[in-house]
C-alpha cells in the first residue's frame, strides 16, 4: 500500500527552457536552498535516445555531494520535484509531474493539471502513476515502468555538469578574457541525486513545442 501526504508547499527555486534538447543549470548561486535538499542543480529536457515518442525530464538536485557523503545522503521527504509543462506558451503550467519520496520510495504523478497555480502546489493526483525504488549508491539502477508507459529513476548519479569556476572568477575579476579549452571541470568527483522520469509525448501535447521548467517546493 502506498502511503502518502497531504503536501501543501512553497516555491524554492525555478529553471525554465524550451524543449529541443535543452538543460539549465543553478549551480552555487542560489544562498538560500544551497546545501539543502530541496537545491536543484540541473534540470534537462529531451527526446529519449531509446524511443522517439518518449520525453525525458531529468532533474538533478544536492549538488556537490563527495563520494564518502553519497551513500548518507538522501530524498526529503517534505520536499516536492514538480515539473510543469506549458503547452500555448502563455508560461503558465498547463500539465505537471510530481514527485514525491516516502519509505525509500519515488511516486510520480501526472501528466495532470495542476490543482494549484503560483507559488504553491499541491499533489494533483489520487494515485501515482509510477513508483520506483530509490537507488542506493554504487548499486544497479532501479527503473520501473507505469502502466501508462512511463519509466522513473531516482537516486545517486555522477554531476554531468562541466563548470571551470576558477577560470570563470579570474574573468569575472578582469584577470582574464575566456575559458580555456578545455578547462578544469569543478564538479568533477562530485554526485547528485537524480529524479528522471520518462514520458511518452502524447501524454504531453500534441504540438511541436512546450515550454518546461522544474520546481522544488517544501511542504509548510
């Protein structure tokens, strides 16, 4: 039986895009949710190398992890990964996909219509669509399949982010004028946790284009 919670929460941090193939990243600037378990990273959006009738929607959150920190760290309970897709470009969501994380669980709901709009949300579904267990660390990756077609990942992954920081502060103190190629990745050896979840485009919109951006909300 799957248990669940009545979430109501607050906006935390928002990344928006177009999808073609697309990412947006939040790395080490924003004070208030970095180091907390609601800091999103990346957010990544694109058609599934596997099956072309497929979106991927890939949200990377608690950047910076060092591997002897990995295996400790984990999904918030109290913490909702939400990512809304525009389907008339008004940049209002039209559909969301939620995510929320019980007993080593991931539960995503949706496609569906949001209950709420704004800065806050609330689960928009009776019943998930999918639920998958969290991947631990250095084991096998756990992947389920809803009956709807969608496929959910949760869990530890390696920062695919390529970011030279050092070389971006020598710019930015006027010390320099571009990056070197190909620079000095600062994230590498680092981990994030990873939610993905896989969704055939008709359960979408049937357009050529939407407008998604992700969302990491705390229950108040």
């Amino acid at each position: 039986m799957i248990k669940k919670k009545n979430l109501l929460l607050s906006l935390l941090l928002l990344g928006t895009a177009t999808i073609g193939v697309l990412w947006a990243a939040d790395h080490i600037d924003a004070p208030a949710v970095t180091g907390t378990s609601a800091d999103i990273t990346d957010f990544y959006a694109f058609a599934s190398p596997e099956n072309s009738n497929n979106l991927v929607f890939v949200a990377n959150t608690q950047g910076l992890l060092a591997p002897s920190a990995t295996a400790a760290a984990g999904f918030d309970e109290d913490v909702l990964i939400e990512f809304n897709i525009d389907q008339d470009g008004d940049a209002v969501a039209d559909l969301v996909i939620q995510a929320t994380f019980l007993d080593g669980m991931m539960q995503v709901y949706g496609p569906i219509a949001p209950n709420l709009s704004g800065t806050t949300s609330e689960i928009a579904a009776n019943n998930p669509a999918t639920e998958v267990a969290m991947t631990t660390y250095g084991s096998s990756p756990e992947i389920a399949t809803g009956s709807n077609g969608i496929k959910a990942f949760a869990g530890p992954r390696d920062d695919p982010f390529f970011m030279d920081f050092t070389q971006y502060n020598e710019i930015i103190a006027g010390n320099a004028t571009g990056f070197n190629d190909p620079g000095s990745d600062t994230f590498a050896g680092t981990n994030v946790l990873s939610v993905v979840v896989e969704v055939p485009k008709s359960l979408v919109g049937s357009g050529g284009t939407v407008n998604t951006w992700v969302t990491a909300s705390r229950a108040r």
